[in-house]
C-alpha cells in the first residue's frame, strides 16, 4: 500500500478520498489554486501545495514529486479522464489511481468505445459512427438511421454538443450548431448520429477489474433524473432492473472493462427504453469514479476509494462476482450552487451558516467557504440508505429538510419538490420527467408570509430598546394607540412586499400587503404567526438578511423602512441587477443613452452561461456602475434607468 497519495482535484471529491486515506494511514496530498487557498481540502490535507490551474498536468505531477508522493488519485472532472496526465504521472514514476492510459484512451473517443465494445459483444445503439463524416454525410447518416435521431460529440460529454433532432428539415442547422459548441468545448467538433431511445432511461454499472484478469460488476445506478443531462438524483439499485436483467448488463460491462485490458474502477453507461426494459444499449465508459458512487458503496458495504487504492498497489482484487451482495436501496441528490427560480442560473455568494443532517454528506463546505463561478457549481452530496425505496425516499426528503446552507442560493427545496413527484415516488422514471415537470417543481418558491413577517419583526427587535421605556420603541406612537411600522422587504430576485407591525417584536400584529393584520412574536429565531409556531436558522450579510427552513433558503433585502407607506416608493423599479454571480462580458449601452424596455444592456458569464441582462422600462441609462470585466455579486447593481 502507499504511504503517501496527492489529490489532484477540490471539493467534496478531495474531501471523500482523504476520508479513507486517513482511515487507511496514508498521508495525504492537496493542490489548490488561489481561490481556493482557505478551502475545506486543503485544511484537511496533511499537506497542501499551490497550483496555478487543476488543469495544468506539469504542475500537478510536480506538487506530487515535491510532496513525495507515491501515487495520485484524479477524482472526476478535471484531469481525471486525461491520457496525457495518466502517461504523466507514469514517465514520472507515479502511480495513476486509475485505468492504464491506453483504456483512457480507448474509451475517451466515443466512435472508437463503440466499435470496441461492439466488437466484445456488448449491444450498442443503432447509429452511424464512422469518422470524419462531412455535414451532408452526416445528414445522410442521420436519414438512414432513422428519426428521431441524436446527433452526439464523439469528443466530450456532459450533454454538451448534443442535438436530438425530430424533424429533417432541421437538420443542417442541429448539425452546424453541434459541431459549433463540441469543437467549442471540446476542440473536436467530430459528430455521430445515434437511434434516439424514446422514454429513455439512463442505467450505468459500476465495474471494478484488478491486474491480475480478474473483472466485476457492483451492480447497477439508475440516473435517469437529469436536467440538460446534467445527473441530479441516483439511485441504486434501479426500480425498472430484476435479477435476470441486471446480471446480463453486468456481463456486458464486465466484457466492456476487459475488452480493454481495464484496471480499476470504471461505469459503463446504457440508455434502456422504459418501454422494452429487456433492451439495452451501451453509451460510453467512464474511465473513472463517478459522482454518485457512494451509493454503491451503501449497498455493497465496500469502500470503492480502498478498492481504487488497493487495486493500484497491484493487489488482487479481494472478492469474486458471487460475493457480491446488494443490500436495501440507497439514493444520493446532488446539491447545486444554483437558483430554480431563476431558470437553474449559477449562484455564489459566502457560506454563513451550514447544518448538515444526520446521513452521510459528502461536502466540501465549511462556514466561511467562497463559493465563485470558476468551477463546477456541485457543492455536495447527500446519501441515504433504507430497507427498500420507499423508506430511501422518505429518509432522502427528511435529510434534505434538515439540510441548511445560509449565503449561497442552492437546489435544495427543488430536489424536495422533485422527491414528491408521483412519478418518482412509483419509479415510474426517463430523462425528460423533470424538464417536463419543470414548471409545478418550481412553483412553489415564493416567500411564505410567516418568514415575510419574521423579517419585519427581526428589524423590529434590532431597533428596540432593552429596557421597557415606550418612548424608545420605533414604532410611530401616537396618543392613545400604537401606530403601525411600515418595513419593505425585498426577496432576492422577487419583487418587494410592504410588512407593516404594529407593537414590539415580542407581541405584535403584522399585515403583509394588502392582508388582515395577524398577531405574531419573535423570539430569537422561533416565529409565532397566526398560532403556529415555526423555527428558522438566520444570518446576515451585510444588508441581506438569510432565513432557512425545511430546506427552504430566503435571502431577504436590507429591510428599509418605508416613510411613504407604498411598496411602490421603494421597489426599486429601473434598477438593473445581476441576476448571478459572475463576470460582466459586455455593457451595450452608456451613461445618459435612452433604451427601451426589454432592449440588451449588460451580459454577465459564471460557469461558462452567458446571461443578458435587459432593461426593465424605457428610459435613461441614470448610472451605470457595471463595467467590462469586472467581477459582480448575484444581484449587484450594473444599471438604474430613470424616466426620461
């Protein structure tokens, strides 16, 4: 076994592996950037080095050769995939924790995986693979094949370049537009053209093969709840697979891995029709770990990071297909750093409170945390494990109602919302449920009146004095009645609501809008509105006040109070405001120029998404603090337009 191992990733990934090299008595490596340079891996790390980039191959093989590390473990996403630094780290006498670089490389090119695989028996969709197909060629090959057909990057992944196209007069543009972002994203801008799987379902097997010739397969993962094929929920084992089924994807996997010459662990991916579950058809390998193996791991009882590490040491692996054993039914959701309300855009911000249930979480945060826009907005993962699926999902929703982030908008309340959905709920699953569940998942984001209030008496209960003297409360007194406190609360992204509160914090009535007045109290952090009382966690920043609640998470402006008594004074109408964090990319206009309403002013980039921001009324362009390259904070002011 090693006794020293650099990481050359971030995040709750570095986390996760440092959490078995400690149990295993290894020491371990991290790299980090500037960015990152107070991050959670590298406090955790027993050593830490500087990197300029997590991409830059030269620098990581060097951070390892300084440290004196015996081997080095990718992770997923950044070099984990990459030949060159397989080879790297090989000239340079490291091991790579992953599969020889002629397997990275066999299975990297989608065209060459399918012929591979194909050749060792393994079913794959029916399509046109052949390189160097010309547009017309292509075309002709998406005819043949027959429609609806997906047009896929053989470079790459991520759903990135691909088309499904379901008419042929739209081909030609589908074919230009995918070679455009694959050639973009990828620097190959190589097309196949694939059978599309109606009602499909992604199922992928995790397969583990030593250096001895020894291969098998762990069972599978259903990933069919996706958004833009990016992977949300996973589950093992899948709801649609009996034992019969399973077993013959397993041996296909398994032929795949070795049809290579593959050590390792690695997922072979197959798209499965919902309607014929006896069908399935190989995707592509991931020569890697995956995000969502933990949910292997708590069926299975293995520990895949060990198995990774024991397998490159060059011992065999410890157990044959028999001995593996899947136990109950365990279902991972992915936390996002990204707002549902406002389209899934890239959030950041500083974490300011974090509470993480009592289940297996596997993060990168801490409180204090910047999370920015240069890297993958995944912040973490949590896991549970039940009897069967049923008690997975309940035990899944409770976890994440228990989960609390304050300073970083995320996707908790959604994955909620998404885990009540009868079709989840029955496995009844494809890879379109949530784009077509899209608008009643996200309908229910608007601030509930209890928090609105828990706002307003918040201010309230900052302004009182801490004696009884009734001539320091402000709260507008006037001979022979408590007067009401107008407060406008304004919720990120939303519109603002005028709060009014008559009496001290402690026992109040408080009218929300137009609304009846309702008698609440606030006490620390538990609200008593309208007879029911609530908690909530709290924290501000700055003149942002966050709320959290069943996973629920509000951020709430300065509450300034309204002289006028109008909402209406204070909304803030004509004020132009970032709508994530990021960097501006362009500024249409000038100071003094007048627009239209709906006309493109400013264009902010996080996370390689592009946003135009319009103007929000005709107008003149009165200030315009936002400039080209600067970096801006979610709802950041970039422009005000004045009436002309």
């Amino acid at each position: 076994m090693f006794d020293s191992v650099l990481v050359a990733n971030r995040g709750e990934i570095a986390v996760r592996v440092f959490r078995t090299l400690r149990r295993l008595g290894i020491r371990s490596v991290a790299v980090h950037t500037d960015a990152d340079a107070g991050a959670r891996h590298v406090r955790e790390a027993d050593e830490a080095l500087r990197i300029p980039s997590y991409l830059d191959v030269d620098a990581v093989v060097g951070a390892a050769r300084t440290a004196g590390a015996a081997a080095v473990h990718p992770g997923y996403g950044f070099l984990a995939e990459n030949t060159a630094f397989a080879q790297a780290c090989a000239d340079a006498g490291l091991v790579f924790i992953g599969p020889p670089a002629s397997a990275i490389e066999a299975m990297g090119d989608k065209i060459r995986a399918k012929q591979t695989v194909a050749a060792a028996g393994v079913p794959v969709v029916p399509g046109r693979d052949e390189p160097g197909l010309s547009d017309a060629e292509l075309e002709a090959a998406a005819l043949e094949v027959g429609l609806p057909v997906l047009l896929k990057p053989s470079a790459g992944g991520g759903g990135k370049g691909m088309r499904l196209v379901r008419d042929a007069a739209d081909l030609p543009e589908a074919i230009a537009s995918a070679r455009r972002e694959a050639r973009g994203s990828f620097g190959d801008d190589t097309l196949l053209a694939e059978r599309f799987v109606e009602n499909p379902r992604h199922i992928e097997i995790q397969v583990f093969a030593d250096a001895h010739g020894n291969a098998v397969h762990l069972g599978e993962r259903e990933c069919s709840l996706q958004r833009r094929h990016q992977k949300i929920v996973e589950e093992a084992p899948s709801p649609l697979l009996d034992g019969a089924s399973r077993a013959r994807m397993g041996a296909a996997a398994v032929a795949a891995a070795q049809a290579v010459g593959y050590v390792g662990a690695g997922t072979v991916e197959y798209i499965v029709s919902a309607d014929r579950p006896d069908e399935f058809f190989f995707m592509e390998m991931n020569t890697r770990l995956q995000v969502e193996h933990p949910v292997t791991e708590l069926v299975t009882g293995l520990d895949l990071v060990e198995l990774q590490l024991r397998v490159a040491s060059g011992e065999p692996l410890p157990f044959g297909q028999d001995d593996v054993r899947l136990d109950g039914h365990a279902i991972e959701a992915r936390v996002y750093a990204e707002d549902p309300a406002r389209g899934f855009l890239p959030t950041g911000g500083t974490v300011l409170a974090l509470t993480e249930p009592d289940v297996r979480v596997d993060s990168g945060l801490d409180v204090g945390t910047e999370v920015g826009g240069s890297y993958d907005p995944m912040l973490a993962k949590v896991i549970v494990h039940g009897a069967d699926r049923t008690e997975a999902l309940h035990r899944l929703d409770r976890a994440l109602a228990r989960y609390t982030l304050l300073g970083v908008p995320t996707n908790v309340a959604f994955l909620r919302a998404l885990l009540k959905h009868p079709s989840v709920a029955s496995g009844d699953l494809d890879t379109g449920l949530v784009e077509r569940a899209l608008d009643e998942l996200t309908s229910g984001d608007g601030v509930p009146p209890e928090m609105l209030a828990a706002a307003a008496l918040d201010r309230m209960l900052a302004l009182e004095p801490a004696d009884d003297d009734p001539w320091a409360i402000p709260d507008g007194w006037r001979p022979g009645a408590h007067a009401w406190t107008p407060w406008i609360i304004t919720p990120s992204g939303g519109e603002p609501v005028e709060v009014r509160v008559q009496g001290r914090a402690a026992s109040a009535l408080v009218a929300i809008g137009d609304g009846e007045p309702v008698p609440a109290s606030l006490t620390g952090t538990t609200l008593t509105y309208g007879g029911r009382t609530v908690s909530f966690a709290a924290a501000r920043d700055g003149s942002t006040l966050w709320l959290g609640r069943d996973g629920h998470a509000w951020a709430l402006s300065e509450h300034v109070r309204a002289e006028g008594g109008a909402a209406a004074d204070a909304s803030g109408d004509g004020v132009l405001r970032s709508p994530m964090p990021g960097t501006v990319l362009a500024v249409k206009v000038g100071e003094g120029d007048r627009v239209d309403e709906g006309q493109p002013l400013v264009v902010v980039e996080a996370m390689k998404m592009e946003h135009t921001v319009t103007a929000p009324r005709a107008g003149v362009v009165a200030r315009l603090p936002a400039r080209a390259g600067a970096q801006v904070a979610l709802d950041a002011v970039l422009a005000v337009i004045e009436e002309a």
